[in-house]
C-alpha cells in the first residue's frame, strides 16, 4: 500500500489539507494523527469494515476495544448514553473540568457503535482530544474516529511522527506529520460504569484529579503480571506492550541504592559482552558512564517530563542496538503512575528491588 505523508502546521492546520484528510477517513480508509497523548491511527468508527483495518495494520489482538475520538458533545452521545442520571452528572462534570484533553471515559454503547470498535462490550471509551490537527480531522470526517495508538501492536507508542512512519508506512492511506506530542503517554481511561468513577489505566490525569470532580475515585491496580489475571476490566491491560526490541529491568528502591545496583548491574552485563542502555533521572546520568546508551527522562520530581520523554527513548534504546535495558523506577506519585504503569509493561513486569 502507498501511504502518503502529509505535513500539517500543527497550530495552524491548513483547511484544504485537514478536508482531505478527513474525506480519506470518511470514505474509509486509515490516517495516523497526532493527538495531545500519542499519535493514533483512525478509522471511521461507525464503519466495522474500516474498523477492523486498524487491527490488521497493527497487527492488535482482537479483543482489544478502540477509543472513540469526538471532537463535540453531540458526536460523543451519538457513540454513546448513560444509563443512569448518576453516570450523565459524572461525565459532564468531568467532560467539563478535563475536555478537550487526555481523559477517555466508558459509558455504555450505542447500537450504531459496531462490535468491532468496542471487541464485543456493551461499554465504549470516549475521548475528545484538546490537539488542534485531531480536532479538524474529527471535524472534517462528519463521524466520530476510532483510534488506537498508532504503532505496531507491542510497541512503544509514538510520540513523534517519525515514530509512526517507521512503524506504519505502507499499512496506511494517510500518515499527518503534526509534530510531536506534548503529554507522550496515553489518556487515562475512567470507568463511569459502576457506583464511583475507576480508573483503568492512568494517564495524564491522575486519580486524585478525578477524585476531587467526583468526591471520589477507585483504581485497578496495574502491578499484576503477565497471565496473573485472566480478565482484566480494560482488555488491553493484559497484553505486554510498549516494549522496545531489548529485554527491560525496571529498579525500585532509594535513589542511591538503584544508581548503586544499575552500575553494579552494568559492569555484569558488560563483562558477558553484551550491548547496556540506562534509563535515568537527568540527576543520575552522570553515575552509568560505563553504559553503552544513557537516556534522561528529565528531572527527578517532573513526571511531566519523565511522561514525554518515555516512549521516543524506549524507541532510540532500540536503533542504538542495546541488549538489555536498566531502567530506574520513578515512583508513582501523580503523572508518575502513569509512567510507571507503562515502565512495567514495557519490562513485562520485570522489577527487581535495589540492593543497598
Ligand atoms: P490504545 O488506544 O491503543 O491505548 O488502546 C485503548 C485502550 O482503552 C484499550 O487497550 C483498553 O484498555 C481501553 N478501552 C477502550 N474501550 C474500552 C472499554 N469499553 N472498556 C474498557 N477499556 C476500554
Ligand atoms: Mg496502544
């Protein structure tokens, strides 16, 4: 397939361009664009037939249900409705404090929602993204987009336009070039299903934000491994993702014992002959000299910084080769969770406590 590369001013997408665009969606086809979370690869979603094009260009499992892009109230309700007075408080209120923005909630479908965008739940996720160049394109298109990440499934999902040329050209009709994403992980996902709002995955905003909308907020908790649950409430939960090409050890402890570890750990690895790369606070760097790669999430207290940054260094780890990537934990102090949430999934869960 001939993918086309189409370059967008992200603060002032060209009209002509945008229509194109959005007709490529409306009549069908796939076009990667970049949103304020990560780019994503869309596709009409009341089409099932298009739909289902996402996941065979990303190769995503199939059980794994896709966020509906909106770019208005009036699209989200044509997706989707409540089903209680109490579920329609809470999604206007939050819709009012975090829309636009990187917050995806799940209310219950509606029947014009095909199957494939939601793999089978009676729920959908909806989102309405604050990025200029996505609003236009939900705009142009006259439908709401489903979209997933637009990477190839078990990726680090991309956070700059190069990121999914790599992943996605010669899969798609349309790759938008909108520059590169300012929160760099992906929207939290809220479940407005049950009595109190539960976050599924965290993201940008975190659950305290959200507590202090709804008076209250619960969460899954994400630190199970691989196969530990079988059904997971978000589906997408139980698959390894993120990852790069190099196995992942992600270190939890004080500050000084993890540098301590990871150097030790470095000169192990080193000694068998193989390729390390050290993820690291900006204040830590200077401490894996010895690294073959050494990336900054950025300061230590930024979790901001550290979620932009995580998935375009997870990708450079990958074209500089390294077999084994040492990773310092962050915490999960607001942002942080988000970080850490995809920190682990990337290592496949792999942690190991620093030794003092
Ligand atoms: P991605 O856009 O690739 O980050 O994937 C979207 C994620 O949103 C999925 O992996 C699910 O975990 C979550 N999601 C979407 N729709 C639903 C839903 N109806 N119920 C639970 N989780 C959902
Ligand atoms: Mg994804």
């Amino acid at each position: 397939m001939k993918t086309e590369i189409v370059k967008i001013d992200p603060a002032r997408p060209e009209p002509e361009k945008m229509e194109y665009c959005g007709a490529v969606i409306r009549y069908g086809g796939l076009v990667a664009f970049p949103t304020e979370t990560v780019y994503g690869l869309g596709a009409n979603a009341f089409d099932a037939k298009s739909v289902g094009n996402i996941f065979e260009a990303k190769g995503r499992p199939g059980d794994n249900p896709l966020i509906v892009h909106v770019a208005n109230y009036e699209t989200a309700l044509r997706a989707g409705r409540f089903s209680s007075e109490h579920q329609q408080e809470l999604f206007y209120a939050l819709g009012a404090r975090f829309w636009p923005g990187p917050l995806t909630m799940i209310i219950h479908r509606k029947d014009i929602v095909p199957y494939r965008v939601t793999c089978g739940l009676e729920t959908v996720g909806i989102r309405m993204p604050a990025n200029k160049v996505a609003r236009e394109l939900i705009l142009r298109a006259g439908v709401p987009i489903a979209a997933p990440s637009a990477n190839l499934s078990g990726r680090p999902s991309p956070t700059r336009a190069s990121h999914v040329i790599e992943d996605m050209k010669g899969r798609v009709d349309v790759i938008i070039d909108g520059g590169d994403c300012e929160v760099g992980v992906e929207s939290t996902v809220v479940d407005l299903c049950g009595t109190e709002p539960v976050v599924l995955r965290p993201g940008f905003v975190t659950k305290e934000d959200i507590a202090r909308v709804a008076g209250q907020c619960g969460e899954f908790d994400w630190r199970f491994n691989e196969g530990a649950v079988d059904r997971p409430p978000s589906p997408g939960m139980k698959y390894r993702h993120y990852a790069p090409g190099a196995e992942m050890i992600l270190y939890e402890g004080n500050a000084d014992d993890v540098a301590g570890t990871i150097r030790h750990r470095i000169s192990e690895e080193k000694s068998l002959g193989k390729r390390v790369g050290v993820l690291a606070t900006q204040e830590h760097i200077c401490y894996y000299k010895d690294a073959d790669a050494v990336l900054s999430l950025g300061p230590a207290k930024d979790g901001a910084e550290h979620a932009r940054a995580l998935f375009d260094s997870l990708r450079q780890f990958d074209a500089r080769g390294v077999d084994v990537i040492f990773a310092e934990s962050t915490g999960c102090e607001g942002v942080d969770d988000a970080v850490m949430n995809r920190m682990f999934r990337a290592a496949g869960g792999k942690t190991e406590k620093a030794f003092g």
